[in-house]
C-alpha cells in the first residue's frame, strides 16, 4: 500500500511526524493528494511553533496563535523564516571568511532581529567537529550580541520620544527601559526585557490569588500589602549593604528577578514595586530623592488615600511614600522632608514628586557607572568577583558591556546641552571603536544626529573647530572605511620577514612574568619602539608580536625574547580563552597551537 492510499487522517499524523524539510522539498511534491494535505494550516502552523522560538514583533506570532488556523498562510510564514535563515546562514559564513564587508555584514544580520536568534543560538553551541568551531560560536555570540543591544537601543528611543510627545505615564516603559541594561548582557539566556514583563506579571497573579480580598482595599491598604509581601517574599533589598551595594547584578532588574535572592539596589526594588503596583491598579512611581529612591504612591483624581471623597480644588489628596528597598511601614512625609532640608536647597526640587522614567534610567545607569569604576579601582581587573559576577557569562566581560550600556541610556536620554554631555560622548566613542566597532551603523543612525545636536547648539556659546559638527560622522565613516579595506598582508617571503620565530596561533608563557597567552600576529616596529619588557641589548629590528590573553581580546605586544613557547595542551585547554574565535578557527591539541583565522593577513602562518 502506498502512503497517497491511506486514509487521511492518517496522512495527517504521519506529516507531523516527519521533519518539515521533507514535507516541503518531498511529500508535498509527489501528487495533488499528498501537496494538499501537506498545505494545511494547521500542519504549518504545528512546524512554526516546534521549529522557531523566537519571532521578530513585525510577526505579531503570539496574536495570529490565538487566531484560527486558516485565517493566517502559516506555510507562507515557514518559508519566509527558512529562507532567511539560509540567508543569515550566509551572512555569518562571510563574517567568518573575511574581514572585508564584516561589520556590514553584522549590520544586516542584526536587522532582521529576533527572527536571526534561533539560528545565531545553533552556531552559539556549535558542535566540536565544526572546522572552524571557535570562529562559529565567538562571531555568532557576537551578531547575537549585536541584536540584543540594538533592541534595547530601541527601548530607550522609544522612551525619549514618548517622554516627549506627551506626559502620560506608561508603566511598562520603567520596567522595560530598566530591563534594556540586561539586554548587553543576556549572552542567549532567558531574561530579555519580554521575559522581565513575564515574570512581574506572574509574580502580580501570585500576589492577587493570596489576596482576594483586595478588592474591597483601600490605597493605603493595596500599597501597604503589596510592599509586605514583596518583602516577606525577599524579591528586593540587600543582605549584606556595606558589602554588596556596588556589585553589578543588583544593579540590574532581570538579574535581581530571576536570582535566587533577589538582592537589589533601592532604585531597583522600587522599580520592582512601582511595576507591581501599576498592575494592581495602583499610581504607584519612583522618586528622585537624594541618596536613596523612594516610591510615592498618589491616590485617584477626588479620592485620599483611604478613599474617602475629597475636593481636588481646595484638599488635593495626599501621597504615601514607601521604602520597598530597607522598610515594611509607610515612611512619614515630614521624615523625608526634614532629611531632604539637611541636603541643602540644592537637592530640594522635585524631590517628593513622582520622576519621569528617563531620570529613573539615568540614576540605573549612574549606579551601573559607579560599579565600573569601583572595578577599574582594583589591581586585578581579570579575576571574577562578586562585585563583577552576574549568572551568566564572564565578570568583567559583563561589566564592560554594562559601562558601554550605560553610556549609551545616558547619552539618548541626558540633554545633548547639559555640561556632562561632551564627556560622555568622548568616552562612549573609545567603548564603542574598541569593543563594539559592529554597532556602527546604530551610532551613524542615532549618536551621529545627536552629536550635530550638542555640535550645533554648544557654537551658540563658544567657536568650535571647523570639524566639531562632524567629529561623530568623521569617526563613523573610517570605521566604516576600515570595513571595506582588505587588510595589509604579511607574507614571510617578504623582505626580511625570513626572520620572524614564532607564528601565529602559537601559545607561548612569558619568559619573565610566566603567564600564557597565543599569537595573534608580528611586524617589525624598528629600534624606536620601546615597550614595558624590552631588553637593552636587544636586536633594533627584531620582530614584535601581538598576542592575547585568556579572558582580554586586547592585542598587546610582546618582545621576541620574551616569548617561550609551550607544549602544554592539556594548561591550554582548561584556560578559557574567552576571544580566540576572534582570531582562530579552532584548538589543535596535537600541536597545541591555535588554527589561525587571519589568512587575509597572515597566509604563510
């Protein structure tokens, strides 16, 4: 009996058995019988859900779910996703293969956003038999990377233009704009700012089913109950302050939420309630007192706090301020304003009111500034420390990306006139060339237009340079300039490259400090370069090497004499070597070298 003679219903379960592939390209091709069974929505529809996690919002996937099957072409819908994962499949091979067209190529991938993010986590978890494993997971955690910025870039555009347009106040954009600072550091984990919303919400539904009785509350009352059980339920503060206030994870709101203890700082915490509040039908928003963020709670137009009638003209209906960071109680006003009259006059304005959620992003990312600085105070800045530590990814990886996150938020969100604003821009160009060169079409896009802005408006007040209204166009076009230069070659048949030692990819131990790094390229810098290890006697133009580390991509340079190799493939293998598909393809232990990936540059090592 052959399939087209079994009865449909059969044909049916047999199609959802079988991989989609094979529907498409095969059964669907066979006969009439068989291509219009294979066209059911409800097929399709069944593959798109098995097949693909995350969908780009332009879909409106979790919408058209809740429709019947027919009215959305879900075969339709299959294609367009397969065909472009056989284009972001070529995209990241081209990344891979040349540095030519590479931060282009990033710039297309990161466009199609979440729709590229299942294919990107494939090659993020490559397997060990790839020829090229290193490269394939380093670049597509890169291009991953690239896309969760740029949504959370999005948010606080969105955010600027909201706050702009109008003053109505929309809850979800605290909650949201804080969880975009988790975005530069979400590495394919759960906890996107869509995740974030997710469990706020479930932890509201708790909240409510252990209160049903709530209804019949007052304000005071829902504000009261809600900050207890936030706080019964150690979903905010701190254990240990003195020690632990600076520590990166308690700066960020999706790792305070999904950690196993919560701990946060105050601005945290009460963005925590703030959010859980709204969605109890309670005006419930942070505040800008000085030292540490409070919530004020506002009852409804003609109403107090315990709900009692009252005339908004002549007796306004008084706030509540809470402390779901450090308090249970309701924190009097006349407390709050007796500290904010030791501050000084300078504090006092609009401290007591309720703040715009841009100023609340701002103080995030001040904090998140604070911690970068605390770090680059320590001696050692490559160790992981509970000050740098976040549940996923590597310590100081993080709080790099944080600071570059940080400037960012602050950058769209500060006026371009205030006097702090040059500084910024400055040192987010350094972050930005060094660590993120890919993100050069976001900051022609969005840092570009802004820097005119403060170009333009700063030459009312003093005569700038000729240049100053271009400096950020200036440095986005050599960026952009660099990416479609074929890099310079090094070929050992060159003259007097024929005495050049090492390669690159080999791994070598400081002769004189003993740590371990790999190659990453040579050139002869002549008898005038002086670096920190160089010998007094040494030849004047004997070769230098680059050459990284395990847990830095920076390219340092090391003198010849310096450089001992070694041997130690099973050493190599248990240091992490967070960068080397930056420069590698893979780890050869029979060599114990690294296969290089810079043939562009490097053909003969």
């Amino acid at each position: 009996m052959s399939l087209n003679q079994l009865p449909d219903e059969i044909i049916r379960h047999i199609l959802f058995c079988l991989p989609p592939l094979d529907t498409l390209h095969g059964v669907g091709l066979t006969c009439r019988h068989l291509a219009r069974l294979s066209k059911e929505g409800l097929l399709w529809r069944f593959h798109c859900i098995q097949t693909f996690k995350y969908w780009h919002p332009s879909h409106a996937f979790r919408t058209i779910l809740r429709l019947p099957a027919p009215q959305t072409d879900w075969k339709k819908l299959f294609v367009l996703r397969y065909h472009q994962n056989k284009q972001i499949s070529r995209l990241l091979d081209g990344i891979l293969k040349t540095k030519v067209g590479r931060l282009k190529r990033f710039e297309q991938i990161t466009k199609f956003g979440y729709d590229a993010k299942d294919f990107l986590l494939e090659n993020c978890d490559a397997d060990d038999s790839f020829e090229d494993v290193l490269a394939r997971r380093y670049f597509a955690h890169a291009a991953l990377n690239a896309i969760h910025r740029h949504l959370a870039i999005e948010q606080w555009i969105h955010l600027k233009t909201v706050e702009s347009e109008s003053d109505t106040h929309n809850p979800l954009e605290l909650e949201k704009s804080l969880g975009a600072f988790d975005m530069f550091v979400l590495h394919g984990q759960p906890g996107d700012m869509s995740d974030i919303t997710r469990c706020l919400s479930a932890l509201t539904a708790k909240f409510c089913s252990g209160h049903p009785q709530m209804r019949e509350w007052t304000t005071r009352q829902k504000a009261l109950a809600l900050n207890r059980w936030i706080r019964a339920m150690n979903l905010t503060g701190l254990q240990h302050p003195e020690k632990d206030y600076r520590n990166l994870r308690n700066c960020l709101i999706g790792q305070a939420l999904q950690h196993e203890d919560h701990e946060s700082i105050p601005i945290i915490s009460s963005a925590i309630y703030c959010s859980m509040a709204q969605r109890i039908g309670l005006d419930a928003r942070c505040n800008a007192f000085p030292t540490h963020i409070h919530v004020v709670v506002t009852p409804a137009p003609g109403r107090d706090l315990d709900d009692k009638r009252v005339d908004e003209a002549t007796q306004p209906g008084k706030r509540m301020y809470l402390d779901p960071h450090g308090n249970d109680n309701e924190v009097p006003e006349q407390k709050l304003r007796r500290l904010l009259a030791s501050f000084g006059s300078e504090h006092s304005r609009g401290a007591m009111d309720p703040t715009p959620t841009s100023s609340t992003v701002i103080r995030a990312a001040n904090n998140i500034r604070h911690s970068y600085q605390t770090f680059m105070g320590q001696q050692d800045r490559e160790t992981e420390t509970d000050l740098t530590r976040l549940l996923h990814g590597h310590g100081p990886m993080n709080l790099n990306a944080c600071y570059y996150a940080c400037l960012w938020a602050m950058l769209i969100l500060v006026p371009t006139s205030s006097p702090d604003w040059e500084e910024m821009f400055d040192k987010f160009m350094i972050e930005f060339t060094r660590y993120c060169p890919e993100d050069v079409w976001v900051v022609d896009k969005y840092v570009v237009p802004l820097y005119r802005h403060f170009a333009t408006t700063r030459r009312r007040r003093i005569r700038p340079a000729p240049s100053d209204v271009d400096d950020a166009w200036r440095m986005v076009r050599y960026v952009q300039r660099g990416d479609n230069t074929p890099p310079p070659v090094f070929s050992r048949n060159g003259r007097g490259n024929q005495d050049v030692s090492f390669e690159v990819g080999q791994v070598f131990r400081h002769r004189r400090y003993g740590w371990v790094g790999v190659i990453t390229g040579w050139t002869f810098m002549g008898g005038n370069m002086r670096r920190e290890d160089d010998d007094e006697n040494r030849r004047p133009e004997a070769p230098y090497y680059s050459y990284m580390r395990s847990t830095t991509a920076e390219r340092n340079v090391i003198a010849e004499e310096n450089v001992e190799l070694i041997n130690e493939p099973e050493l190599v293998l248990k240091m992490p070597f967070l960068y080397a598909g930056k420069y590698f393809k893979r780890f050869d232990p029979e060599t114990c070298r690294f296969i290089s990936n810079l043939k562009e540059e490097y053909p003969d090592d």
